[in-house]
C-alpha cells in the first residue's frame, strides 16, 4: 500500500511543465465524510472508524497545493478480540469494554496536484498532530469473580503524518467531488490496558487507513 501511495506521488510530480505553466491557481475549502480502518499495531481491538473533516486550502504554485486539514473520527473497541487476546496471554475470563477512542487530527498538507483540465489527481503529505479523547470503562468476568477496570478518561496528544493520493473530480461551477485514500503514522500510545489473571492486555493506537470523499469548492486566484 505504501509502494502505491508512493508511486502515485513520484508520478504527480513529473507531469509536464508547460501544462503546469498555463494552469490558474485556486484558493477554497473542503470537507466530507470518512472512513478509517487500524492496520497497525493492535488493528484487530478496532472497530471501524467513522468521521467527518475538513479544511481550507490555497495554491501557492500552479501545481502546489497547500492545505489545512481538521477532523474528528471516532473508534469503537472491539471485545471480542480483545478478550481473546487475553485469553491467548493465559488470562481466564471475558473482557467487556464500554467507551472508544475519538481522535482530532490538525494536519498541514503539500498536494502535488494536475493541471485543472477535467478530472485533476494528486499526491499528498501531510504532517501534524493527533489528538486524543478517550473514554474507556470495562471489567473482567471469571466466572462468579468480577473485576472492574477503573474508568479512564484523558486527553493526549501524538505526532503523526501522512501520505496519499487522490482524484477531484468537476460537478458544477466551482463545486467538485475529492475522493481521496491516505496512509497515516501516528507514534504508539497506550490509552487502555486490561489486568486478570496476572496476564495484561493493552491498546495502543497506531497506523490507519482514511477513505475520504468529500466536496470542494475552488475559487480563482
């Protein structure tokens, strides 16, 4: 996946020149609804993720496209497999969980973007902050034996970034669909662990997948 994301960016950039010499600029915004899968490090304790972003962005080269990207996604706990994760670690019993994980990212972004002839595609880094609430509350069933798992709700903040690409596609005027996939590297953070049986199991966040479709709005510059 990252070898695609990769690859579509190289070839972005090496668009001809003299396309992008006659290009205009834009400035404008954009938003819309996402989808966020974990495939990193404890990806199976998650339940998709579902949110909304958005931002404004402004061409400072024909082919140069910076941006200022905010969003709120919000995961679910999957018991499941955490329970089953401790079991594997020698704990008895199940896992239930109540609470998730939301996230806040505030993200800078440099697009290589096409010239704007129809259909224009892109490549994209992005950098920036991820901010976390969680809300986690749960408690470990052993038979008649129940142990509770204190509440924990905090606020944290990780460093991540992003590659991409993406398509945006003309509808009306200035109105235009963006659809776009990005791979995101957030640093590891414990935000939840769970204690039995002498056996521990924690979650961490870690790298997603982000399916965004959404509308844009580009005025000339």
């Amino acid at each position: 996946m990252r070898s695609v994301l990769i690859l579509a960016v190289v070839l972005t950039l090496t668009l001809g020149r003299e396309s992008f010499a006659q290009s205009q600029q834009f400035y404008g915004f954009e938003g819309g609804p996402v989808v966020s899968l974990a495939v990193g490090k404890d990806a199976s304790f998650y339940n998709p993720g579902f949110g909304v972003q958005g931002g404004a962005f402004y061409d400072i080269e024909p082919n140069i496209r910076l941006a200022f990207v905010l969003g709120i996604y919000r995961y679910g706990l999957d018991a499941e497999a955490i329970t089953r994760q401790y079991q594997l670690q020698g704990g008895t019993g199940t896992v239930t969980v109540d609470g998730g994980l939301t996230a806040f990212p505030i993200m800078v972004s440099i697009r290589l973007i096409s010239p704007p002839r129809g259909m224009r595609f892109y490549g994209d880094l992005e950098v920036g902050v991820f901010t976390y609430w969680t809300r986690v509350s749960g408690s470990i069933v052993d038979g008649s034996l129940v142990t509770p798992v204190p509440e924990r709700s905090e606020f944290r903040s990780e460093p991540g970034g992003s590659l991409g690409v993406g398509v945006v596609v003309p509808v009306q005027g200035d109105f235009s669909l963006d659809a776009g996939i990005r791979y995101t590297f957030i640093r590891d953070s414990e935000y939840a662990s769970y204690t039995g049986s002498g056996t521990t199991v924690s979650v961490t966040t870690s790298q997603v997948i982000t399916f965004a479709l959404g509308v844009s709005y580009a005025i000339p510059l």
